[in-house]
C-alpha cells in the first residue's frame, strides 16, 4: 500500500518503566481473565531503598521492570512499567508520552501512580490528553500525555495501558525491546491467532544484545525475557529509533508459502507475484492509448511527454488522502474495487496504489520502459532483505527510462512536483518489477539544489535599536513539498500560524512575526512564497560612541544540534539542502559604516560549505549567505569536524557591523 504519513501507525513506544523481582515474572502469562482482576503487582523493599543504578552508576532514572503483552485475536497490545527515580532530572520520566496512530488505535484503561520512598502511595487521579509532537523536518506524531503525582527521588512510577487497533488497519507486530532507560528486567509476549486458517508467526530480532530465546509456550504464546539493556540515548539529529532501537519483528507466513526459502528465492517470488498485479491492473492498452493521445503532442520531447502524463495521473482523485476528512472514507469503502485502469479512468478516483500503477501504464502506452519500484521508506529504517518480509517495501514509486537514464516519480505524493521524491523514498533500496521476479535497485539521494529556502530581508535599524522591516521567504522542491505535506490538513489561519512559529525559531527572543501573504500553496511546481512584517527590539547594541549591529538577524538553527562536546550515535540529516540568504540593512540618519566583517568561508568537505559576504552599498548594508549541507550520513567519529564547522556558522553569523555617529567622525 502507498506509504501516506496520514495512514502510518506510529509503533514509537515511550519506556517510561518499572520493574520488580523475578518471582513474578509469570503474571505475563496468567489468563486474560485472572489478568484483569489483578492489581499492581507488589514493590519489593529492595527497589524501594534502591539508591542508584548498581549496574549504570550515576544514572537518573532506571526501569525496573517493563511487560508487553500483544493478543493478535483482539488486535490489542497492554503495557505495564515501572521506573525508579534517583535524581531531580530523572524525574522528568513522570511525564509520559505515549505516541499512537489516533486513526488507527486508541489508549485504554490507562492507570498509573507513584509510590513514595515511605512505600505510601498516589494514584493518579488526572487526565490524559492529546498532544500533538514535532520532529525533525516536520515530521508529527499524536501521544497521550500525562504527568503522575509527587514524583521525587527516591520514589519508584509505574503505570498500565492497553492499546487497542481498529482491526480495518493493517498494524504491526513488533516488540519495540529497548527504551530510553536502562532496563533491568523487561519481559515480552506475543498470542498469536488462534483460529483454524491462521498463518503461522515467524521473527527476526534486531540488534537485540545476548540473543535471547524466544521461548513458545504449551498455548502457542512467545516469550522473550532480556535483562540489564542500556537506554538508547536520542539526540538531535539522530537516525530513525527503529533502526537503532533493539525490537523483534513478526512476520505472518501463509502455509502455503515454499519452506527454507533463500533470500533470493523470497523475493523473486514475492516480485513476480506483485509484477503480475500490477500487469493485470494495466492490461487496458485502448484505454490508455486514449489517454496518451489526448494528454501528449507527438512532437514533445520525451521529458514533456512525461511531464504531461505525471501531470494526468495527479489530476486523479486520489483517495489514499481522504482518511482523516470526516465522511470521505466511509463513501470511498461503498464503492467497487477497481479492477483495472479502465475503471480507474471512469470513476475518476484512486488509491496512491492504483495511480502509481496508472502511471507505469501511461508511461508504457507512451513508448517508455517503465515498472513499479517497491522501496523501504527510510523515514522508519533501512532494507534488510534477508528479513525476508515484504512489508519493508511500504511505499511504491515509479522507474521510467528516459533519454538513457533512469528517472524516479512519485506520482501518488500529491504535493510532489515531477521530478520530487518525498526525502524517505531517496537514497533508499527497493525491488524493481519485473515478469522474472524484479531487481533491487538503488533509488539516488537528492542533490542539495534540489530542496533550498530562500530567505530575503530589507530591514532598518531604528535609533533605538529596533530592527523592523520585511522579509519573502521561498520554499523550493523537497522543502516546499515537505511544508505542503505537513500542513495539508490544515486552515488558511493554521498553515499561517505554523509558518509564523517556523520563522521565530530563525530568530532571535523577543522577535515579531506577522505574515501577511502565502502564494504557491496548491502550484507544487512553483515554490511557496511567504511574506512577512519582522520587529525585533534590541538588535543593534552600544558600544562607547559606537554601535554594534550583527550581520544577520537570522539565526542559524543548526548549531544548536551540535552544542554537545560528545555523540553517541551518528548524524542523520533527511535530506541535503541549501540556504540561501540575502539582507539588506538600512541605519538611521546620523550614523556612520566605520567597519564591516570581511567574507567569511567554511568548506570541510564532506558535502559541507558555507559563505557570508557583507558589502557597504552607501549607506546600507548587504549580506549574501549560503549554507549548503549535501549529505545525510555520518558516524560518530566525524561529530568533532562537523560541530567545529557549524560552531564557525554560528560565530561567522554573530559578526558585527560597525556603527558610529556622524558627528563623532567629524570630530576626531
């Protein structure tokens, strides 16, 4: 199925944990009968008077004991953690955030208090509520959030909830193994199905230390116990949690798949299979050959010709994005299935599915070579084809050779112009189809002029320091695609407030942000225009008869990332990109330019390069910056060039331009 951020399940589970003594560990496989009589399980003395994390001193908060327990017959997951807080800071770990797909499930029986070093306790009385998250590039998520009671040093946490999908959702089962804390004790168990026609469940662990035994009981029921995990440590900047986090993936096998099958095998078989679907689909040569002939001219060139039809395809109803609009996808499920593109063309309205499929047909109608490429979005973690499990390849683009080369569309991402991949569908590995079972292939990584912010101020610096005056902003290719995607459930009045708190994060404190036009929003070919009215009190600053103005008033948001003397984990940027920017800064009447900053130059190499020039126009100032970040991967041990390089941004940004009165220069 089309990868559609408004259809993932986000399966980030928050560890927030607690665990107790080994005696119990059996509770996990009690019935869900006796299981939902039982109370907390008991606080042993011990972990009550626990002081610091004996096998990870200095630790702020560890979890002591954490079960999950998924039941594929009730599409249901329930959690119990339990942590003990040592310092001030671990008691940040009483504020939980449990992220989950609000299409696709919902948070139950949620319970939680804290138990006091005295051993009194404090239920938790309050509310949950939804919270919407921000990551890096945009990306949200929804949790349930809620802070528990009196939670201090030395008290132990623990709550339980259960997870419930809507069983019209394809959702995943995993056991997300490793949480944020230090885990003492942690203890998983998966149900499989239980009915007669069931598939049976097979795994693959990930990186999960020790190997443990994933042990099956008398009833079918997996078990897995891992003990003493470290916490992954997140980071700015850091690679998708689930390809660092340690989990175990379950697969659903049909019996009648082949048995001890290669990796090879797996997937030739799993390729034809899909290359037959997608040439049933297309099988309608009249109907397309209609299409071509009154979308293409027969003298175009072949990119026009292929521009034209991507356009066609867009132009489609595509209904992959009505999941979240009230009414659409009940309407939608009424209808028929679209057997081909015939019926496709007749009713106007596909899947991101179907039209990615209409492509490939047009392209091949219009004398292409053209196929599906089914590929592992890197948004959630890289291919791992010996996994042998086809649910990797979540999102769907589409290869055509033109003039020589291979091009890659999206026609289905309705905010991606031709020629824009979305971020997680470049430099990515997929299989291209075709009768023989398909190849992999690599799909490139963009270039870094192929997402850029333009970003042109004319400011005045008034007599009291106030800089205020006008700013455009331009969002171009994957940057733009990126915002449109976003915020494309938003309102006129939200894409405006989520645009304004953007461009107060380039500023400094205190900044005034007020938009006043956006233009481009549904033109994806053009970029998106913003402009806005800036006041910013305090900019220019004394210095005895002179006046100190910085360069910019952009702040450059990259070095807050790297402000860490050490990283653990590596540098993960979603895409190259490019900043370009241009300030002109006007003074008031009576003062005087005495000095400017000379160019300043940074090129480490590695894809990293960055230039500041200041030149005095009369009795202005203008600035031409470019910051220019053209790669996306890069180890720990390359974390002391990079900081050191964005602390020469962050240094070169802060250069000041030199003011004095008129009068003052006369003088001397």
């Amino acid at each position: 199925m089309k990868l559609n951020p408004a259809r993932k399940i986000i399966r980030k589970v928050v560890f927030a944990a607690s665990l107790v003594s080994i005696g119990i560990l059996a509770v996990l496989l009690q019935s869900e009968t006796s299981r939902a009589k039982d109370d907390w399980l008991p606080v042993p003395p011990e972990d009550l008077a626990l002081k610091d994390n004996p096998a990870s001193p200095g630790a702020h908060a560890m979890i002591l004991y954490r079960e999950s327990f998924i039941d594929a017959d009730k599409s249901s997951e329930t959690d119990y953690v339990r942590i003990k807080i040592f310092t001030e800071k671990g008691k940040e770990a009483g504020n939980v955030e449990l992220p989950y797909s609000r299409i696709q499930s919902t948070i139950e029986d949620l319970r939680a208090r804290t138990i006091r070093p005295d051993g009194t306790v404090v239920n938790f009385e309050g509310k949950a509520f939804d919270k919407e998250l921000v990551k890096g590039a945009g990306i949200k998520y929804v949790a349930k959030t809620f802070s528990l009671p009196e939670v201090s040093p030395g008290c132990i946490i623990e709550y339980k909830y259960r997870q419930q999908f809507d069983t019209d959702y394809y959702w995943s089962l995993e056991w997300t193994v490793q949480g944020d804390l230090f885990t003492r004790l942690a203890r998983f168990a998966i149900k499989p199905p239980t009915r007669s026609n069931a598939p049976a469940l097979y795994y693959r662990k990930f990186m999960v230390p020790g190997d443990p035994n994933v042990d099956k009981q008398k009833d079918g029921t997996l078990v897995m116990e891992v003990h003493d995990l470290p916490g992954l440590e997140e980071e700015d900047l850091m690679p998708p949690e689930n390809a660092l986090r340690a989990r175990v993936s379950f697969i659903y096998r049909s019996a009648d798949d082949p048995q001890n099958e290669t990796s090879e095998q797996f997937w030739k078989r799993i390729g034809k299979r899909l290359n037959d679907s997608m040439d049933r689909f297309i099988d309608k040569k009249n109907a397309l050959q209609s299409v071509v002939g009154q979308t293409v001219a027969a003298n175009d060139t072949p990119e026009a010709k292929l521009q034209k039809l991507y356009a066609r395809v867009q132009s489609v109803h595509n209904t992959s994005y009505d999941v979240e609009k009230t009414g659409q996808e009940e309407k939608r499920e009424k209808q028929k299935p679209l057997n081909n593109v015939d019926d496709l063309l007749k009713r106007g309205s596909a899947n991101g599915q179907e039209l990615t499929y209409l492509m490939v047909g047009l392209a091949r109608a219009a004398g292409f070579e053209s196929s599906m490429v089914y590929v592992a979005p890197r948004s959630n973690s890289p291919f791992y084809p010996q996994m042998q499990d086809e649910r990797q390849l979540s999102a769907e683009i589409v290869w055509v050779r033109v003039n020589n080369q291979d091009v890659y569309l999206d026609p289905a991402s309705q905010f991606y112009p031709y020629g824009v991949l979305p971020w997680y569908e470049t430099g990515v590995n997929g299989l291209k189809l075709n009768k023989q079972g398909g190849e992999f292939v690599s799909v490139p990584l963009s270039e870094a002029k192929d997402s850029i912010r333009e970003r042109h101020a004319d400011m005045r610096v008034e007599e009291n320091g106030t800089l205020t005056g006008t700013m455009d902003v331009n969002f171009l290719g994957t940057w733009g695609s990126g915002w449109r995607e976003d915020e494309r459930e938003s309102d006129e009045a939200g894409r405006k407030k989520a645009l304004e708190d953007q461009i107060k994060t380039w500023l400094p404190g205190g900044a005034a942000v007020e938009i006043t036009s956006i233009t481009g929003w549904d033109k994806t070919s053009e970029p998106l225009h913003i402009a806005a009215s800036v006041k910013l009190p305090g900019f220019a600053t004394g210095a005895g008869h002179r006046a100190l103005v910085p360069i910019t008033f952009f702040r450059a948001t990259e070095p807050d990332s790297f402000t860490p003397e050490k990283r653990v984990n590596a540098i993960y940027f979603h895409y190259p990109y490019t900043e370009k920017d241009s300030l002109t800064l006007h003074f008031p009447n009576g003062y005087k330019i005495e000095s400017v900053p000379p160019e300043a130059k940074a090129n480490p190499g590695g894809g990293f390069d960055y230039d500041a020039a200041v030149s005095q126009d009369g009795a202005a100032v203008k600035v031409q910056r470019q910051l220019v970040v053209a790669g996306i991967l890069y180890q720990p041990k390359y974390y002391p060039a990079l900081r050191k390089f964005f602390n020469t941004v962050k240094t070169d940004d802060d250069a000041q331009i030199v003011l004095h009165p008129a009068q003052s220069s006369e003088n001397r």
